[in-house]
C-alpha cells in the first residue's frame, strides 16, 4: 500500500521548523511504523537527502525510547502500544498522516522528532528511589509484601519512561510519570520510610523543571502505552499533601567522637 | 607481546575462593577512595550495578551511556528472569547446584571458581533488589515466588511477570541517579565511547563523542569498566537493540585486551520469525513460555493445514521426544538446533518453512485462561501486535534468533582484562556461561559483577596505584583523540553508493548462514574471504549523509558496522579453529551418531583467546586451559 508521511523536519534546538511531505509506495501491512520509516530513511540517504532523525532502540515497547505523535496522538491511534509496536496493517493504501516531536517546555526539541528527556531522570534522581546501599540488605523473604500491593507497585512499575503522557496533557504536566513512581514505592513496605521525602522533592522538582500542573483532563491514561492509571495522580496528591503537614527536613546533628 | 592469562583464581577449597580472595584484597582507606576517578561505560544491569555502588562508596565515577537516559540500556528487555540459588521452595537447590547446572549449561567450557562465585552472590542480588523495592512476583502469604526454567529441574528463578530486566535495571538506574543526585556520580548521555586510552600499559580514559553536538572528547580516570553488552547484532538481525553494539569492547581488544572465546553465540529458540525483507529486528518471546507451552511440528512434511485443525496423532512434539527428562525445558541450544532440524527437513510450518508451534491449548485448558493470562499476559499481547494473530486461539509460530553472546573480552577472575586497570563486566566479557547461556543468568551474572564483584575487586586494584598522574593533554590521549576524529571524517567522506544498512545486512547474511546455529569448515572458510570484501565495499562504497557536527545517526551507524565487520571476521576465525561442538558452537563435522554435540576435551577444554596483530593481519589465538575439579567433564545428558 502506499502512504502519505507528512514529518516535522527540524536540524537543530534552535532551528526553525516545517513539515515535509513523502510519498512511501510498497509499504507491508507486516511492518511496524518504525521499520517504514527505516525504508523511507534508506531512500533518502540514497537520494543523498538526510534522513530523518528519531529516538529508537529496542522496538520491543519496553525502553522507551521511541515516541513521537502521529495524527496528534502519542504513539499513534492503537491504544497501550508504542510507536514502535505499531504496525502497518492498521493502516490502509492512501492514508496520510502527520508525525511531529512530542511538545512541551520540559521537553526541547533535539532535532526531527527527537526529543530531550533529561528533565524525567532530574525528576528521579530527585527522590525516585529507595535508599539501600549495596550490600546492606536483608534477606528477601524477611518482609512479606500482600501480593495485591506488590501486584499494584508492579502496575505502576511498568512505566518506560516514554513522555507520552506529557505530550498528550494539555498542560504538559508530568503527573502520571512521577504519580507512577511515587505509587510504585508507596506501595511496598520498603518505600515507606521516605515516603513524605519522595513525594515532596519529586513534586517540587517536576514544576522546576518546567512541567504543568495536572487538571484531571485524564489524556495521559489514554495514551499512556503501558496502561499506567490516573489513579496514581490521586495517590501522589494525597501523599504530597500529607507529607506538606508532617515532613520535616532531617536533623542534620554530628555524631559524638 | 604475549597476553597475560592468569586467571588468578584464589587458591583453597571453591567454597572458600571468594571469601579468601576478598580478605586478601588490598583496602583504600574511606578518606582517600574520593582521590579516585572511575569510569564506567554502559549503564545496564552491569554498568549502571557497578557505577551505583562505586558511588556509594566514595569514589568518583563518571558513567557513560549512548542513549538519552542510563533506564533506556538494553538490560531493560530481558523478560523471564533472575536465577538464586535460595531453595525457597524447598526442592534441593543450593548454591552448589546452581553452579553445576551452570558449568553443565555452558558445555564444560567455564572457568569453575567464577561459577562458584555467581551462585554464591545470586541470594545477594535478590536480597539487594528486593531491598531496593523491585516488585518481583509473589505468594498469597506475601513471600516470593519462583518459576522454572531451561535447563534446570529446580524453579530458582525469580520475576517480575514478563518483565523482569526493566525491574532490576529500574532498581539500578534509581540507585545510580540516587549517586548522580549526592553527587558521587556524574552521568554522560548520549555519549559514546569510541576509543581506549591507555597510557604507560594502564588503562586511563576514553574517548566519546557527545551524539548532540559532534564534540570529541577525553575523559581521563584511574581505572575504565566496561559494561557495554554483547554483540549478537554483527548478524543483523537479532533480539538486541537497534543500538547495542561491539564498538567499546572492539576499541578496547585493538588497544590489547584480548578476546575470550568471541564465536560463542547464543541462538535463542523461542522468538518471533522474520516477516520481511526489511525487517529491522527480531523479537524474542521468553524461554518462560515453554514452563507452559509445547513445542510441536506437523508429522507430515509442508502441511500446510491451520494448526487447529491437525489431529493430536499427526502431531510430533519433537522435544518431549527426544529429551523426555527435561521435555519443552531443555537448555536453549539443543532446543534451537532441534527446530533447526525440523525445518531442515521440512516439518516447519509458516511462510518458508522457517518455523514451529508453540502452543498453549493444554496448559490453557488445565490452568483456565485467567491464569495464563497473568503469567504470560505482556508476552501474548506483544506476539499478537507484531503478528495480528491471537495466540490464545492458535499456537505462536516461533524460530529460533540471535540472542545473546557468551564471548567477550577475557578476564581474570577479578574482572580484569589483559590491560592493567580495564575491568570489563556483564555481558561484555565472557567469563561465566561458557559456550551457552542457561535462561535467567544473563541478569543474574550482570548484577553480580556491577553489585558485589567490582566493588572489591576495583577497589583492590586502586588501592595499588596512585591517583590522578595524567591530564588529557597527554600525547596518548590527543593521539587517540585524533585518530576518532580522523575515523569520522574519513566515514563522512566516502559517499558510496550503498547504505550503512545495506552493507551490515550483508555481512549478517554471511554470519547467519556460516556463522549460525551450525557451522562447517567450508562455510567458515568461505566466511573469512567474504567478510573483508564486505569491508573493503564499506570502505569505499558507504554513503553516510550529513556532517559531524551535530546528531548524525547515520554516523553512530557507520562506526558501529565498521567494528562489525571487523568482528565477524574474528567470530568466524574461532569458530573454525575451535574443532569441536560445544553448546552453542555446533560444527557439523563433530556430531554424535543422534546429531548431539560432541566436545573434544583433549584439544579444546580451553578457552581461546585472541590478540590483536594490526588491521588485516591474522590476529594470535592463546589459550587459556579449563581444569574440571569440582563438574567432572561429561557429555550433556538431557534425555
């Protein structure tokens, strides 16, 4: 089938940028959107135009790395997949379609529809973690973890880290990506010393690095490709504004000789 | 220049090896381990282990990764799971069994005191991930639990559903940006090591180039880990990521590190067959499956009838078969080469004949979908995307793939290469699955060297040289700089007519068919005159657009084939010299009379290790000899 490919086309962070239009012939309902793109790449470098630029790696769905908005919508139309899960039999002879970066402040532009993502590893690095160093834990079984619970931390785990849910929320809020983390380790006994520490400097530092407030509009659950729920932003809220009453920075004392 | 192969195993009882080894090992004082730099290249499992816990013991450590983020590393796609010898169900593991079932996996072709070591540490690693909130699977009443898998009769593996490698790698990466946060660690993305500086015989830095802005640079440290994977994309097509590549270890084993064993390739039964022509990757579906899941052909050859609808008599589940004590769970490399042989002879089933069944009504119809559904509900859905069939309702067609590589660079036992202050960790260097990979070790021997290996054993090494010494304008560092800069400009310079693409499909072509899962004499020979015909075409044929001054994918590309090609050409090398059939290494000329593998331990109980000798000069094999104290040498009996 042939398909109409109209992509966002930008050299640089500071570069302005268009939309070009390609025309792809002999596309397989088989391929995955991404592999398309490689053919179109593949055609342009021969044609000795430069190929387009976007963020890829494993093509499973798990690193993350791919995502760019098709049709306005992270990861394309098929809900819980990523750009690179997505394959051409959705699509028919004739269709046109429009790929641009995922946008927001927090997240400039490199080049294409590659994006800077850095702003979720601050955000992480921030209180995204429990504090054990290595070697200085206990046995496995020692702490028994209700499987309903280790079952919803693992739920929250899933999340890859992709940013859909920041491009699709109309206030480019990073709830759902911090909410995810914050339920993850509030869920398991072990995350339950740094609660109050986690949720507030992870809250804090997602609004220093330039993400939105949420406001319930909810299309970050929608587009989310690994199902991440909107719960989880009722979970971060409650657990922020509980840690705004009861936590206290630590005591910074020195020990006795 | 001869390599040093001293294994430096400890002396003592294989009980005691590691806990003699650690008292032995030389200490640097708390106050002085903040004088010391470390590098670390690679932030997955391994690499990202290894920079958390150097960290939070005080060194300095700059840790470098290619991708945009250190969570994106290619450990986050293993799926199944983690093997630890904790015998939590109660059904005769131990860290003893764990290390024989180790040794016999791999084919006899593993050092011992390293196997022994991994067993021991593997209860740490589950302790330490538990610890850091990894949500592995659990019981009701709240403790972990386990699964089984190939080529073990105990279920010691622990996982969390079909994601295993994305917990433990998040449980790193957030313990690594806990270090980036207090400081002890600074993090370089988009970063990529492109050479190894080695100065007065030491290791001392590397070279990267910023894949944003084109800059060259020197890094300068007083010791280098790499943690920077395996190299199973030099046939192309494979489980690996797009990105995962040879080129650091590559760098490192033309600046005198040698290579272990580098034909050692593990070609995974259990993956998803290829589609098309322009098929980017192949993708595996866990080994998991097949706790569930039988494995069958048609009995008569290209029937093309639906699955469905072939009688439970004119079914041959092939494995159950021939290995009936181990059945649909017998290690990866014999399952692998029976599909082979299925399809060989015309049995396979899909486009081309190039696949078999993997099937799940039985288990569907004892446990009730509910509960497949929840062991294997991310694996279906994955195989249902990329296929448009619904494997709840039909059998998956599966083919084996390459998945992983045992080889790597050679180390001793402390993880040190041949180069004095070159640690090389995980799956980048080939010290513990000999010549194949049991299911669920790969995590379980990444997270061992990065947590609860390096630690010691790096800190052994610093605590014997003197910080700092050398800036990066030392004439070794602008050299090495420069010649990254030159390898650039001559790549952006070519404009061939071919693709970077096109070319490294070629050189995959010629791995897969003399290189893969069987391998001969006349192929490989064939091989080794192909391969640099390939290079000399890239070299004068490659177009690679754009310029290096800014991100320049097609360039990342270039670099990595370019190493490849040289790669395949030593793969290829090993393969034929090493005379024998070993685990994944199947030379169809030592077979025995029921087409098993046949090992020769009078000439190969040996790993091969291999040096450098100057671009296009056959490089020098040693060996480094195998002793089986402990395991005695047999041939692998999974029937």
């Amino acid at each position: 089938m042939k398909i109409i490919l109209n992509i966002w086309r930008q050299q640089n962070a500071t570069a302005a940028g268009k939309m070009v239009r390609y025309e792809m012939p002999g596309v397989s309902e088989h391929m995955s959107f991404l592999e398309m793109i490689d053919v179109l790449n593949e055609t342009l470098t021969r044609k000795g135009e430069d190929p387009v630029t976007f963020e890829h790696d494993c093509r499973e769905g798990i690193c993350g790395c791919c995502g760019f908005m098709i049709d306005g919508i992270p990861h394309g139309p098929q809900r819980g997949t990523t750009v690179c899960q997505l394959h051409m039999r959705h699509y028919k002879d004739g269709d046109e379609v429009w790929l641009e970066p995922f946008r927001a402040k927090a997240f400039p532009v490199i080049k294409d529809l590659m994006v800077d993502r850095s702003s979720f590893d601050r955000i992480i690095a921030s209180g995204g973690y429990i504090s054990i160093n290595t070697g200085s834990a206990p046995d496995g079984n020692n702490l028994p973890v209700v499987k309903k619970c280790s079952g919803m931390a693992m739920d929250s785990a899933s999340c890859i880290g992709c940013g859909a849910c920041v491009a699709a929320c109309p206030n480019a809020s990073a709830s759902l990506f911090v909410s995810a983390k914050i339920t993850h380790l509030g869920q398991l006994p072990q995350g339950q010393a740094e609660r109050d520490r986690r949720a507030m400097r992870m809250v804090v530092k997602m609004t220093e690095e330039g993400f939105g407030y949420c406001t319930n509009t909810g299309e970050c659950e929608a587009v989310c490709p690994k199902g991440i729920k909107i719960e989880n932003i009722a979970r971060m809220h409650r657990d922020y504004i509980k840690a705004s009453v009861t936590y206290r920075q630590e005591a910074q004392g020195g020990g006795a000789g | 220049m001869a390599l040093n192969l001293d294994s430096n195993i400890p002396s003592g009882p294989i009980e005691q090896k590691w806990d003699k080894a650690k008292f032995d090992m030389k200490l640097v004082n708390p106050s002085n381990k903040r004088k010391y730099s470390v590098i670390v290249v690679g932030s997955g499992l391994a690499g990202g282990a290894a920079a958390a816990s150097m960290g939070e013991l005080g060194y300095n450590v700059k840790c470098f990764c290619f991708q945009d983020s250190p969570r994106r590393a290619h450990s986050i796609a293993a799926q199944g799971g983690i093997n630890a010898a904790k015998n939590y169900q109660n059904d005769g593991d131990s860290v003893y069994r764990l290390f024989y079932d180790t040794i016999k996996g791999g084919d006899f072709r593993a050092r011992e005191a390293n196997v022994y070591r991994l067993a021991q540490v593997s209860v740490d690693i589950i302790d330490q991930c538990v610890a850091q909130g990894v949500p592995f699977a659990r019981e009701y009443g709240g403790v972990l639990a386990n699964r089984s898998f190939g080529g073990a009769q105990v279920s010691r593996t622990f996982y969390a559903r079909g994601q295993t490698g994305q917990q433990l790698l998040l449980g790193a990466y957030q313990a690594l940006e806990r270090q980036v946060d207090a400081g002890s660690v600074k993090m370089f993305y988009r970063s990529e090591m492109l050479d190894l500086i080695v100065i007065d015989g030491r290791a001392r830095g590397i070279v990267t180039r910023d894949l944003v802005t084109g800059a060259v640079d020197v890094h300068i440290a007083d010791a280098v880990c790499l943690g920077t994977g395996g190299y199973g994309n030099a046939f192309f097509l494979s489980t690996n990521a797009k990105g995962s590549n040879t080129t650091a270890i590559w760098r490192a084993y033309k600046k005198g590190a040698g290579f272990g064993n580098p034909c050692f390739t593990q070609i995974h039964p259990t993956c998803i067959p290829q589609s098309g022509d322009y098929q980017s990757k192949l993708t595996l579906m866990s080994e998991s499956l097949r706790n569930d899941g039988r494995i069958w052909v048609p009995k008569k050859k290209s029937d093309t009838r639906p699955a469905n609808t072939i009688p439970e008599d004119e079914r041959d589940y092939y494995l159950e078969r021939r290995y009936p004590a181990f059945g649909n769970l017998c290690p990866r490399d014999i399952a692998s080469r029976a599909a082979k042989i299925c399809c060989d002879e015309g049995y396979g089933v899909g486009p081309g004949g190039r696949g078999v069944y993997l099937d799940f009504a039985a288990s569907i119809g004892r446990l009730g979908k509910s509960t497949i559904e929840e062991r294997y509900g991310n694996l279906f859905e994955i195989y249902e995307r990329i296929t448009g069939d619904d494997p709840y309702a039909e059998p998956m067609r599966i083919y084996p793939a390459v998945h992983y590589t045992m080889g790597g660079l050679w180390v001793d036992y402390n993880l040190q290469s041949t180069i004095p202050g070159l640690f090389v960790l995980g799956e980048a260097n080939f010290s513990d699955h000999g010549a194949n990979r049991l299911g669920a070790s790969a995590l379980m021997q990444g997270l061992a060297d990065g947590y609860f290996v390096i630690p010691y054993t790096l800190g052994n090494y610093l605590a014997q040289v003197k910080p700092g010494g050398v800036d990066e304008n030392h004439p070794e560092c602008r050299a090495a700089k420069d010649a990254v800069q030159a390898r650039a400009a001559k790549l952006l310079s070519i404009k061939g007519k071919k693709t970077v693409d096109e070319l490294h499909r070629e050189l995959g072509k010629v791995m897969w068919e003399d290189c893969g899962m069987a391998r001969n004499a006349a192929g490989l020979d064939r091989a080794i005159q192909r391969i640099p015909e390939i290079r000399e075409e890239f070299w004068n044929n490659v177009n690679v657009p754009g310029s290096g001054a800014d991100l320049n994918q097609s360039l990342e590309r270039a670099g990595r084939v370019a190493d490849f090609l040289e790669l395949g050409e030593l793969m290829c090398r090993d393969a034929l010299t090493r005379e024998e059939s070993c685990g994944g290494h199947f030379r169809e000329e030592y077979q025995t009379g029921e087409g098993e593998a046949l090992r020769d331990d009078e000439k190969f109980c040996h790993a091969a290790v291999w040096e450098y000798q100057g671009d296009n000069q056959a490089p020098l094999r040693h060996i480094e000899p195998l002793a089986f104290e402990h395991v005695h040498l047999a041939q692998r009996n999974y029937k």
